[in-house]
C-alpha cells in the first residue's frame, strides 16, 4: 500500500547542485514512490552535472533571479504536465565571498540579493505556476529550526529565513481564496550540505550542535527530505502555513550537562 499516496503524481524540485543537496534526497524518495519528478536548476552547466547523478531525469533550466525565467519555466513545463502535485523550494543564497563580516556590516546588495534568491523567488514561483497546480497541490520550503539565535556565521541569512518562515504564512492565506494548496516548510537543524559547507566556521558548528542534538548524532539531509515528502503528500491535509521544526532534539538541549562542564572547566 502506498500510504503516502503519492504514485503517479507530479512534483517539481528547485534547488539540487548534488547527492547532498536536501533537494536530491527528497527526489530520490519520490522516486522511489513512483512519482513522476520534475527538476529545476540554476544554469545550463548545473543541468549538465545534476544530469550525470540523476539520468534520464527531466531537468529544466531557471535563474530564480530571473522573473521572466520563472515565467518561462511554467511555460514549458505546461506543455509537458497538464497538473503539478507538488513544488519543492530548496533554494538560498548569501555571498559569502569577503568572509565573515560582523552582521551591522552587512552589504544591502548582499542582503537584497539573498532576500530575492531565497525568499522572494518562492512568491514568484507560487505565482506563475499557481493555474499550472492541483487544487490540493502541497508547496514545501526549506527553513532553518529557529531564527532566534544569533549564529555569526550564518550571519544575515538568518533574518532572511525569518522572512521565507512569514512568507509561508501570507502565502497560505492568500491562495486559500482560489484553492486549497497549502504551504509549509521543513525547518530543519544544522546539517552536512554542499551549501552548508560554504559557510565560514561551518565544520566547528556542526560538531558543537551534534552534541546539542539528544541523541548526540547530527542531523541527516534525509531526515529532513523524509519531512518534505510527508508534506508534500495528502496525509500531511491538515498542515497549512507551518514550520515542522526537524533538528533532533537541539532546541530542547541547550543545558545538556556534559556541555556545561566543558564549558566551564577551568
């Protein structure tokens, strides 16, 4: 029995550069329910590299910083699926190329660009393929477990997750008008990507917050696809406008007892 009941039906997958983008973890179990899997990537040459992992996939080209490319790519996946079931966000991007800077230093070309890449492209995307869903199509985005927490590294992406958290929301109400496609995000804890590792000072805070989790294990990219496939299936029908925290416990561990003596051992 497939209880997910997601056999046959459509989705489309922003965001994979490799196996350990959260977005290919979550196109190989839809895969693997017999879902038909639709691919998004930024550039010609990602298309060629993600092509080489997923082969005799259909993977289509779109700059999300680009509107009319966005436009286009509903455009031409129309002519290929009548209905999409599904749509993956797992896209972000902060220049990080000058190191890190204290967070009041921030660039506003830095920030705006982030804010459009990671934020503002999921409106976009909502927008131009909104006559292309299913009336009870799933919209799942990629967050971070809590925004409240001023981790330098991640420096202003954080403020900008914060923004894709209440975008969801608006979101959600603004389509519940004409529908009932739903938006939520996975709100997933530190983990090992390709993106991740661009952070500065990444590999210190992996292993900090891997003793933080409750188990003492970090968290896995598929972890947090197993979520987004939840979500993005009807079984998920009575979430709307949330963030499914997934972090393994973290937030609730933050006076773990080992950490605290180490901490303070003079």
């Amino acid at each position: 029995m497939d209880f997910l009941d997601i056999a046959d039906k459509t989705f489309l997958v922003f965001g994979i550069a490799n196996k350990k983008s959260i977005a290919f973890s979550i196109g190989q179990i839809l895969s693997e329910t017999n879902a038909n899997v639709v691919y998004s990537v930024r550039s010609k040459e990602r298309r060629e590299i993600v092509s080489k992992i997923l082969p005799g996939s259909d993977i289509f080209v779109c700059d999300v910083e680009r509107e009319q490319e966005i436009r286009r790519l509903a455009e031409d996946i129309s002519k290929k699926y009548p209905k999409i079931h599904g749509i993956v966000h797992s896209i972000a991007f902060a220049n990080y190329e000058e190191g890190l800077k204290p967070f009041h230093e921030t660039k506003k070309k830095d920030f705006l660009q982030s804010i459009d890449i990671s934020c503002y492209s999921l409106i976009a995307i909502a927008n131009e393929f909104k006559d292309l869903l299913d009336e009870k199509a799933s919209i799942v985005t990629i967050s971070i477990s809590t925004n409240k927490i001023a981790a330098e590294p991640y420096g202003f992406m954080a403020p900008v997750k914060a923004a894709l958290d209440s975008t969801i929301c608006f979101l959600a109400k603004s389509f519940s008008s004409f529908s009932q496609v739903r938006f939520n995000s996975v709100n997933a804890g530190p983990l090992k990507t390709s993106a991740s590792a661009g952070i500065p000072g990444s590999v210190n805070y992996y292993l900090y917050t891997e003793k933080l989790t409750l188990r003492k294990k970090i968290l896995t990219a598929q972890e947090v696809a197993n979520t987004a496939v939840f979500l993005l299936s009807d079984r998920s029908s009575g979430i709307n406008a949330q963030g499914i925290i997934v972090d393994a416990g973290m937030s609730v561990n933050y006076f773990d007892k080992d950490i605290i003596d180490k901490a303070t051992r003079l």
